[in-house]
C-alpha cells in the first residue's frame, strides 16, 4: 500500500487494461485550451477589492479546481505500476520566481472545506515563503546537495528513488519534499507576460494534470449579430487519460469553466 495513494477497485475493467499498454504518462497526454471569459472575474476581483480583500486569477483558477475535484474525484487519480490509485489529499505544485531570478518549486496544500479567501491565503503565503533571496526550501536544499556533495552517487540514488517510487515504497517524508508527487501542477505564465503553454506531466512521481496559465487574448465569439470579440484567459491543460475518460474530463473542466464565470460560488467550501 502506498503512504500517498488508495488502490483504486472495482473500476471499469478497461481502465486497468489501459496501463499495460500505454505504460508511460507522456505516453498518454492529452491536451487541450480552455479560454475562460475574463469580465466575470476581474468584476468579481474588483468587487472584493473594494471590500479591502485582494483575489488574484490563480487563487480563482485553484479554487475553481478544487470545487471540481469533490464532483469528479477521478481527476486526484495516478498510476503506477500498473495500478490506479486515489491520492489520499490535494497538494499544487507550483513554481516560484524569486527576485533575483531564480526560481524554485515546492506544494500548496489544500482541503476540500477550502473558500476562495482560504487559497488565496495559502498562495499568498506560499510565494512569500518561497521568495526569500538566499533562503532555500527542502527540496532546494536535497538538490543542492545531490548536484554537489553527492554528485558521483546521482546515477544509483535516482535509479533507487525511481524503483522505490514505483513500487510503492518511497518514504512519506520524500513523497512530501518532491513537488512530483501532486495532485496537480500550476504555472502562471501571465506573471512572466508569457503565452500558455502545454505542460508536460512527469513520469517520475503521481502527478497526472498540468495546467498553465497565459496572456489573456481576444477570443472571436459568433452572436446572431455577428462576429465578437471576449478577451480570455487561456488556460493550456494537459492531462494523463489513463485516470478518465474523454467525457469524464470534458464534463469536469466544463463545470471548472462554469464555477468561473460566477465566482461568488467560490465562497462556499
């Protein structure tokens, strides 16, 4: 049993056919864009900014998610060694950009009683925590070592940590310091004035969904007027279709995209 996931039984049998033939997570990418309307939430953040309460489009976008994990809870799936399993709790990576240009990259750990204020909160602290010029965090830390003082052992201590990983038997404490091991991966490339792009998901660790956000862009919509123009924020999904099918993640990210043209309905837990 492993310490981060729940052996998933009684599935469809198909899904436990799946992995013995598409045995690599990038084996099994699907990608898609989705271009959500801006208007309702930057009315929503202007809203709460007069209320003192300051809401950015990334603690939108992850609560968003996190509302449409409790309806489909297949998306906090991975495989491994042939296996489904259900991650036993939500963690984010995300990378940080630190001011003197560098970056690091570590988990936002989330729950599902969660509001849109509690994200935001938690993000807040993260990137703030992550910013420090010349203060490292864990996993930071463990790289610097392997890269330098360990350098000549690299090649036998991944191949340990990859076995170890895939059996199942990698320790909690290492599950908690890699940001592999996710429910989801984040990258706001907005904040860098950067287009979305289609993110790879890691064979190495349990994250199946990567998700990026880009530039926002005019989007030609058709009204029985004509032709208009709703400016976007483009958000680049890429996600393992071993976990679910193409309708169960068509309706998942329909009602993601939903929660986020009103959201008021990110207040609630």
């Amino acid at each position: 049993m492993r310490p981060d996931g729940i052996l998933v039984k009684n599935e469809d049998p198909m899904y436990y056919l799946i992995p013995y033939f598409l045995t690599k997570r990038y084996d099994a990418m699907n990608m898609i864009t989705l271009d959500i309307p801006e208007m309702p939430m930057r009315a929503y953040m202007n809203e709460k900014r007069k209320e003192g309460k300051q809401i950015s489009h990334l603690a939108l976008v992850l609560t968003a998610y996190l509302h449409t994990l409790e309806k489909y809870p297949a998306l906090n799936r991975f495989i491994k060694g042939h296996n489904i399993y259900q991650h036993k709790d939500i963690k984010v990576s995300m990378v940080v950009l630190k001011p003197d240009g560098s970056d690091t990259m570590s988990k936002i750990d989330l729950v599902p009683t969660d509001d849109v204020f509690d994200v935001q909160a938690k993000i807040t602290g993260y990137i703030e925590q992550n910013r420090q010029v010349g203060e490292a965090n864990s996993f930071d830390t463990a790289m610097k070592i392997l890269t330098t003082k360990l350098r000549w052992l690299l090649p036998p201590i991944i191949g340990l940590i990859r076995f170890l990983d895939n059996h199942g038997l990698l320790p909690q404490s290492l599950i908690d310091l890699t940001p592999f091991h996710a429910s989801l991966l984040i990258s706001n490339l907005a904040s860098i004035r950067t287009n979305h792009i289609y993110h790879h998901v890691y064979e190495f660790g349990t994250t199946s969904i990567a998700i990026t956000m880009g530039n926002m862009r005019e989007v030609p919509r058709r009204t029985k007027d004509g032709i208009v123009f709703d400016r976007c924020m483009p958000l680049g999904v890429v996600m393992d279709e071993r976990i679910a099918d193409g309708h169960y993640y068509a309706t998942a990210f329909a009602a993601m995209e939903k929660y986020l043209r009103d959201p008021s309905v990110l207040e609630q837990p």
